[in-house]
C-alpha cells in the first residue's frame, strides 16, 4: 500500500466521531503512582498521540480508557456517557496492541470477523464487513490465510482491520508499531493516519517514538511521571516545548549557559528571545535546537565565543549533524548534507544562533562544560 | 624451490584436514553409541511386549499357536469374580469420566488464575503436584472415610473417579502448564475482551482452542492412568480392569487371557497416543 496524502475528509470525522474526556484519573500500582490526577480531552474525531519514557503512564491511561485496569479515582466519559465502571467487552472501543494480538486458530477473516460474531451479526454480513475492512488495510488477498503465514507488519495491519469492523467509538492504539522494522513501520503509520482520517474515528495513539508521534497526531501529549507536560499540536510541541522535559525528550538541544536579563537570554555573546518572558535574571541553562545552529568556514585566525572546529559528521540522510568543539564545550549542528559535505572533520567553522524562542531550564548553577553537551 | 613450497605446504595441508578427520571420527562414534543405546532401550522395551503377544497366542499344547485368548476377552469368567468384559467397560468408562472432570476443573480454572489471579499460580501448581509426593497407602488410608460414605450411597466402581482425578492432577497440570506458556494469554484475551467477548467466551472460544495440543496431551496421560490403576482401586475394594485381571492370575495363573487383554489394553493406549498425536499435528500443520 502506498500512503495518500494525510488530510482530513470532513464527512469522515463528523461521522460517529465523539468525545473522549478523561478527568482526575489516577492510579497507583502499590507504592508506585502510574497515575496522578491525569486530565485528558480528546476531541471527536481527533488523533492524540501520548509520548514519554518508559513508566510515564502513557499505556496506563490507554489501558485505564480501554478498560482492562480500574482507575484508583476520576472518571471516563465518551460522547458525554460515563464509562468509568463498565467493562471492556462493554466500550465498545477497538483496539490494537503493541504484541501481536491475532488468535492464531482463526484466519485472518475469521479474525475480522469475530468482534461482529459476538455481536451476532450475520454470517453473509459479517464476511461482507470482513472483506470491507481487509479491503481497507490492503489485505483482502490474504483473507483466508493463519496468522503465522503472513508477516508481522500484515498481522498488524488486521488486528486495525479487526478492531474498526466493529465500529467502534474510539480507537486505541498501544504501541502498535513498536515490534516492526524502520521501513514498514513509517509505511503503517501513516496508512494508519490515512485510515484515521477516512473512518474519522477518534484516536488515542500511545509511543515512546517521537518521530511516530509528531509525525501523525492531531496533537501530542508529552507524559512525564503520571502526568502530561504539554498537550499541543506537534509544531507547538516541537518549537514551544512547554518545560525543558519536553525541549529534551521531543528532539535533541544544546545546552548552552547564559545569562536572562531583561526577559532575554545572552548566550556566548547572542541574544535570543525567551518562550517564558517571565523568568527571573540571572544565570541558566539554554536549550538551542540543533537546527537553530548554522555553520560557515571560518579562515580568520582570531578565536572567538562561537569559533570552533568540527570533530565529527553524522550523515542522517538528507541532513548531517555536524558537531563542533567551541573549546569548552560541543555543540551540535543540523545542516542540509550538501552544506555540511564543505565542513569535513578539522574545519574551522564559525557558528550562527538563529534567534528562535529558546527555553531556558533553571538549573544553571549545576551546568558545566560537560553538562552544556547533547542532552 | 618448488620442492621448499610442496614441503611448507605440506605439513599446512594436513593439519588442515586433521581436524576435518577427527572430527567425522567423533561423529562416526558418535552415532555408534546413539544406535547402541537405541537397540539396548528399544530391546528392552520390546522384548517383554514380544513375549506377552507371544504367550497371548500359546495354543493349548506347548509350542502351538491360538487365538482363545483373544476371543475370550469377550467372554471370560472367572471365579467369585465380576465378567472380564465389565471390568473393561468400567475402566473405560472411569477413564473417559476422570478426563472429563480433570480438564473441566483445570483448563479454566488454570487460564482463570494466569489471568486473573497470578499470585495464586504457584499455590495452585504446588497443590496440583502434591499427589506425586503421597503415597498410594496413604491417599487410600486419608479416603477410606470418604469411600465408607460414598459406598453408603453407590457401590459402583465410577466413584473411583473423585481419587482419579486427584491422581491425574499433576499430570495434567504440567501438560497444560506447556501449553499455557506456549501463547500469549494476556494479550489474546485483552484482544477479545476488547472486542466484546466475555469472560467465558474467551476461556472457551479463544484461548482452550489454541491449547488444543496441551489439552490432548493431558486427555492421554489421564486416560493411560486410569487405564494402569490397580493400588487404589484394590485397596479400596473396587474392581476395575487391573483388578479383575489381578483376580485372574491368582486363580488362574497361565490364564492367556491375562496377556491378551493386557497387551490390548497396551495397544489401546498406543493407539490412543497415535490418534492424540496425528490429531494435534494435523492442527499444527493447517493453523
């Protein structure tokens, strides 16, 4: 399957679209909060995806919403009907795991077909349906085949196929592309955008892969320790990140010491604007995107705060990241690959700082030379 | 020079192929031992099966062929002793009762606690394997009292299947164990409940189908013990097929009979194994 262009069809989201609202959710595993008063709206029709390490609660919340855990305290509603206590065979919700989840003694149709089965529909509708929805994931020649018969991106391309012919209210999505290779795991992802924004189902999408996330959603919620640090559209995320958690966890930044005075930062002699106007003067850390980082030849002997030479370059394909050593520290470029190709390793190479909004992080007093390094 | 190559050379080439060498000798001896362990266990398993089948077909006269003991399967009587025939039929129809019973209490009961309640698993693995560790003597002294008051109300020797199903326990229950390990019970039953399944379908409809081969296995061992019992069922005074031929060798003690029921009841459970086996496999090879 190729992917299509990712825009919205209008009909699509309005149809059978409905809100998701998660209020006050908490939920704690013994002494472990997983949890902490999460509040989360969803809107209909929307992809939301839930970013953060490992233990943030990402696939707490996706369970909690799913069903499969009880939510120590708040409550669940969708399409404005609590759902807090009712069970998952009950919430109507399709979803799809980060494990594959087909039940190997059934075939791929079969398994389409078996939400509708226990709904007692029809046999010549459910097949009919069945057929529709490997249709739509592209696999309606493999209908008749086991679950170890066909690859590890197809398996999960049913298991979508199986979780939206029941049609449900919401889609939950836990990782799904976590256990595929590169390749078929951009492929999947934005088939499975395209078919989000075909069906306009609303969409609770859960991953620790940056890329994916920014790459699909609607808006990106970035967890961190039971709660969301920011929920906003990927751009906003990205560009404003809300705290320095998010600035590190979403992309890559230098961090550079400076000075705030009068609701700007001074870094190694460049003034940049501040995300937050309200923070206090004094001494802090900067976080500079690498991409806000231009570099050119730099021929004149005089050393100076951003002077330094070129100790390695990354080729990432159409960019490279080129880092550089200012003496006291090393700072990371993101160039286009033709650019950096005139910037071997043992350049001299003077550095630009495009005035972006930066945010800064208070622990300045802690960063040193080795801290100022990648985060 | 050529000469100063071929001799540089040589030495090269053939450690080269010393290892080459001593390699297919380990396996040449190898192989050597693995047909002699063969033979000797294959003899020693044989031999005796041999001789049964041997001494089922002894006709009346020393040295002589016949098939009476195999028609009298059918038919034999002995002395102050219930028919050959319903000592069978009994056994059979305890087997079949005891697996019924086994794989009803362990397979949901198992998935239930591998879903639900792990922390019991290990309480119940340790109670499933506690029979293996009791001596028959003893589980027969601990159930006489029991036996008195089921005798009270039935005399028949299917009550024997409530202490069965006790014996069989740790033999299912390993059987089953493999097989639950083998998938991914979590998920899979996340994945139906997510769909709308309930409880008992997703015991029933997709997790014991994917357990098919675990629940054969465990039907086999059950039914072969059933099958083999004699200490319990003997000391609890109730006449199953061991019993009853146990009975027979002590009137009769060259009764042919006596081998050619065992040696049938032996290629039943062979023949069972096949079935079980070939039945699984079929499984594996269309899902």
């Amino acid at each position: 399957m190729t992917s299509s262009p990712l825009t919205r069809t209008p009909e699509g989201a309005a149809r059978n679209a409905v809100e998701v609202r998660m209020e006050g959710l908490s939920r704690h595993y013994g002494a472990v909060v997983a949890l902490d008063r999460l509040d989360l709206t969803l809107q209909p029709g929307e992809l939301v995806a839930l970013l953060g390490p490992s233990g943030c609660g990402k696939t707490t919340t996706l369970r909690l919403l799913a069903g499969l855990e009880d939510a120590d305290t708040g409550h669940i509603t969708v399409g404005g009907k609590d759902i807090t206590r009712l069970s998952a065979a009950k919430r109507d919700m399709g979803m799809v795991f980060q494990a594959y989840s087909l039940f190997p003694h059934m075939t791929v149709r079969q398994n389409v077909a078996f939400g509708l089965r226990l709904r007692r529909v029809g046999a010549a509708q459910r097949d009919k349906r069945a057929l529709e929805m490997l249709d739509l994931v592209g696999l309606s020649t493999q209908a008749d085949r086991y679950p170890h018969q066909i690859s590890g991106g197809q398996q999960q391309r049913v298991a979508l196929a199986r979780a939206l012919a029941i049609e449900p209210q919401v889609l939950l999505l836990d990782e799904p592309l976590s256990a595929l290779d590169a390749k078929v795991r951009a492929q999947l992802r934005d088939e499975i955008r395209r078919i989000q924004l075909e069906v306009g189902i609303t969409t609770l999408f859960v991953t620790h892969d940056q890329e994916e996330a920014l790459a699909i959603a609607d808006r990106v919620g970035v967890m961190r320790e039971g709660r969301i640090e920011q929920l906003a559209p990927p751009t906003e995320v990205y560009s404003r990140p809300a705290t320095s958690f998010v600035a590190e966890f979403v992309g890559l930044s230098n961090r550079l010491t400076g000075e705030v005075r009068g609701g700007e930062v001074t870094v190694r002699g460049r003034t940049l604007p501040l995300v937050e106007s309200n923070v206090p003067d004094g001494q802090v850390v900067a976080l500079v995107r690498p991409e806000a980082v231009t570099l050119a030849s730099h021929t004149a002997p005089e050393p100076g705060p951003l002077v330094g030479t070129v100790i390695a370059v990354t080729f990432l394909g159409a960019t490279s990241r080129v880092t550089v050593d200012l003496g006291d520290i090393t700072i990371l470029a993101q160039l286009s690959t033709s650019d950096a190709a005139a910037l071997p390793a043992g350049s001299r190479v003077a550095l630009t700082i495009r005035p972006d909004p930066v945010l800064v992080s208070a622990d300045a007093a802690s960063a040193g030379p080795a801290a100022e390094e990648e985060a | 020079m050529a000469a100063v190559t071929a001799l540089g050379e040589t030495p090269a080439a053939e450690s080269a192929s010393h290892p080459r060498g001593m390699q297919s000798r380990r396996r040449r001896r190898l192989n050597l031992f693995r047909y002699v362990v063969f033979t000797v266990f294959g003899l020693f398993f044989v031999l005796p099966l041999l001789a049964m089948a041997r001494f089922s077909l002894e006709g009346a006269k020393l040295g002589t062929w016949s098939l009476t003991a195999w028609r009298q399967i059918a038919s034999y009587q002995g002395t102050g002793i219930p028919p050959l025939l319903s000592a069978i039929e009994i056994t059979l129809e305890l087997a079949v009762i005891t697996c019924v019973v086994t794989l009803a209490l362990l397979v949901p009961t198992m998935i239930w606690i591998r879903l639900r309640v792990q922390w019991l698993a290990r309480t119940m693995e340790f109670l499933c394997l506690l029979p293996l560790t009791i001596p028959a003597i003893v589980l027969v002294v601990g159930l006489g009292r029991i036996y008195n008051r089921i005798q009270h109300y039935s005399l028949s020797a299917l009550m024997l299947f409530w202490v069965y199903v006790i014996l069989a326990l740790p033999y299912a229950y390993r059987a089953l164990a493999a097989g639950l390990s083998a998938i991914d019970v979590t998920t899979l039953s996340e994945a139906a409940r997510s769909l709308g399944a309930s409880w008992f379908t997703v015991i029933v409809r997709v997790i014991a189908p994917n357990m098919r081969q675990a629940i054969l296995n465990a039907l086999l061992l059950t039914f072969a013990l059933v099958l083999g019992e004699f200490t319990i069922a003997y000391l609890l005074l109730y006449t199953n097929l061991q019993v009853e031929l146990y009975s027979i060798s002590r009137n009769t003690p060259n009764a042919g009979v006596l081998f050619s029921t065992s040696f049938a009841a032996l290629l039943f459970a062979f023949a069972l194994l096949l079935i079980l086996s070939y039945a699984g496999r079929r499984r594996r090879g269309r899902g």
